[in-house]
C-alpha cells in the first residue's frame, strides 16, 4: 500500500490585511478579530489571556531601540483604525513576505527572521546576543479551545517552528524574540481539550505551522510591495 493520502480543508478565514501608514513606515500586518474572540499570546503587547479585537505585527528596523513598546502598538493601531483591545507584536523581518498554512479550516500566518537563531538551551554567555530577527506566528482556529488545550496549542505551534528550522537547516530553536498568538471565537461549539501533536486538531496545527514557517523562509516575493 501506498502512503495515506493527505487531505486538506482550505480554511475561510481571510488573510491579514498589509498596511502602512506613518506611524508603521516599514509595513504591518493586521488581522480584524469577530465579536467574541479570545486570545493567548506571548506578544509583547496584549500578551496572555485576552479577548482582542485585533492583532497588529509591526516591522520595524533593526536597530530598533524604542523601550514604550505598548505606545508604539497604539500608534499604529490608531492610525489604522482599530479600536478596542488588541494584541501586537513587533519584527525586524519583511512582514509583507509572511507565509501561511491552512489545514481544516484553521489558518497560521507567520512572518519569520531567521538570520540570528539561537538554541534554547544555550549557556548564559548568549544572553547578550539577541539581535533583531523574530518568528512571529499567528494561529487562528475556526474550534473552541479550553484553557489546557489553548496552552498545548502554543506548544504545538513552537514544536512545528522547530520542527521547520530542522528541516531548512536552521542552527537553532528559534530566535530570541519569537512569539506565538493563538485565537479563536468562544462559544464555536463545545471546546477542544486537547491540542498536541497528535490530537486531530493539534496535528492539523502542527502541519499548518510547519508550512507557514518553511513558506515565511523561503518566499521570494513581498505582498503589498
């Protein structure tokens, strides 16, 4: 017998909208959040349990050095409109050459900088060496997700990331700066408990992020350039 065939579901949630104003020279990447939402993120802004009405990741320059990041979010989310509590990240890679992974109706975008990878286990002397470069990975489920299966979802994703870096060769885990945002809308259906690699909805997450990432490094083209 052959091997199983892979079957795919494209997913009907909408790709962010790239902007610029400004206030984000450099570009953006916005993602406008339904009534409802609920969010965990290791974001820099809007991090941890919320319920967001966008998520907003900024390129900015490498040399960045502003220390009111939380000022700089709402900057640019004025400037575009957005309203509410949102989540916001920021990046030194081209957000306008993201790459995305979709499988059962679920969509992962991801902007990835990779130029500075770094091993999660490595000595302290590293400590100093976190240079701009950032994966930043934005999940979005069209499935409830209860507390525990929310926080395995985001272990899934840095486990797909790595399994990615693997693969094209990457010397590292990550980057310094890397950040996960996981979304959904609450009351999509009885929540699911489990996210792993291996629960139905974890692998089809761990697929789709490994894609996102591999297309994030190895897209040629910028979208909105």
């Amino acid at each position: 017998m052959g091997r199983p065939r892979r079957y795919r579901w494209r997913s009907v949630l909408q790709p962010p909208e790239y902007l610029t104003v400004p206030q984000a020279p450099l570009g953006a990447l916005v993602w406008r959040l339904p009534a409802g939402a609920v969010s965990v993120s290791s974001a820099p802004v809007g991090g941890g349990w919320s319920r967001p009405r966008w998520i907003l990741n900024v390129q900015v320059e490498r040399g960045y050095a502003r220390t009111d990041v939380e000022a700089n979010i709402a900057e640019v989310a004025g400037a575009a409109d957005l309203t509410g509590p949102g989540v916001g990240l920021l990046t030194a890679a081209r957000v306008g050459r993201y790459g995305t992974g979709e499988e059962r109706g679920l969509r992962v975008d991801v902007t990835a900088g990779v130029s500075h990878p770094t091993w999660a286990a490595a000595p302290d002397e590293h400590l100093a060496a976190t240079a701009p470069g950032t994966v930043n990975i934005v999940a979005r489920l069209p499935v409830a997700l209860d507390p525990a299966a929310a926080v395995n979802a985001v272990a899934t994703i840095t486990e797909a990331k790595t399994q990615a870096f693997i693969e094209r060769g990457v010397p590292g885990t990550g980057t310094a700066t890397d950040a996960v945002t996981v979304a959904w809308t609450a009351g999509a259906g009885p929540p699911v408990r489990f996210c792993g690699p291996r629960a139905p909805w974890g692998a089809a997450l761990a697929r789709a992020t490994r894609d996102a990432v591999v297309a994030a490094m190895d897209r040629p083209e910028a979208v909105g350039r």
